[in-house]
C-alpha cells in the first residue's frame, strides 16, 4: 500500500430542482444556484479493492481543522468529514453515493443537525491503480423544507499525481 502525494481539484455545481409544465407532462429544470471549486494537496492509496484519498480541510471551505475521505469501492463513492479537535465535531459528514441509492444523511454543524435525504442519481469513474484520474457523481438533495426544496449536485474530481 504506497500512499502518493496528489493534488486534488474538487468542483461541485448545485443546481436547483424544479417541474415546468410541458405539454401534457412536466419536464426536470435544473438552474445553477453555486459552483464550488477547489484544489487541494491530498495523499490517495489503494487498500483492499478500494482507493482512499485523503486531505485537510481550509479556512475557504470554512471547515478548518477537519480531514475528509473519500473512499471508491468499484462504483461506490463514500465521504466521510470529521473535526480532528474537539471543536470541529459539529462539522461531520458521512455521505453514501450508489447509483439508484435512496439515503437519509444526517449533517451535523456547529447550530445543529440537518437530515437530508440524498439520492444518487450516477457515479462514475476512470481511476487507474494508483488511483490517479476523475470521479463523477450526480446526485439530489431533499431537505423536507419548502424554501430550500430539493438541490441537484454534479460533483467532479480530479485526482493527479502532486
């Protein structure tokens, strides 16, 4: 199990999530409502049929003093964010993504928890052995409140020897 140093470009769009009539039917609209994107040092390894990337959290994610980890087992995407102090236990996040994968995720911030009800809608990706390359997810979020309605996350990441 060698552990690479990486560096890591992370950008996620989330669109809004709304039914427009159409004809006799309704179409999907999708409007952008953020784009994050962020590069990273990270360090990937292979372990057991799974790739593991890891990195530190920054001040611009406002998630300082947090690590994140992002496990791939074949077309299964895991992330896992947990405060390394004590002070940082309110920002944690485990995430399942699993094409057709219906999940209840429960957020917890500092203010307190959110559950959100995720559903995956693809993953895929073109990692090698190394565990250099890109992953894609596409997945919504319900948040059960009609002023935040659902949201639709393309997830993109790029992972490239350092």
């Amino acid at each position: 199990m060698a552990k690479n140093k990486a560096t890591l470009r992370i950008r996620n769009r989330q669109y809004e999530e709304s039914l427009e009539p159409s004809g006799n039917a309704f179409a999907r609209k999708l409007t952008l409502d953020d784009e994050m994107e962020m590069i990273t040092e990270a360090t990937v390894y292979t372990k057991e049929n799974s790739t593991y990337i890891t990195y530190e959290e920054s001040e611009k994610t406002g998630m300082q003093d947090s690590r994140t980890m992002i496990k791939l087992t074949g077309d299964i995407v895991e992330v896992h964010r947990y405060g390394k102090k004590k002070k940082n236990d309110g920002m944690n996040l485990d995430l399942h993504l699993e094409k057709g994968r219906r999940e209840l995720v429960r957020y917890r911030l500092p203010v307190g928890s959110v559950n959100i009800e995720t559903v995956t809608h693809d993953v895929t990706h073109d990692l090698d052995e190394e565990g250099f390359g890109k992953i894609f997810a596409e997945y919504s979020m319900y948040f059960g409140d009609e002023t935040m309605g659902s949201r639709r996350n393309k997830l993109e990441m790029t992972i490239r020897p350092e």
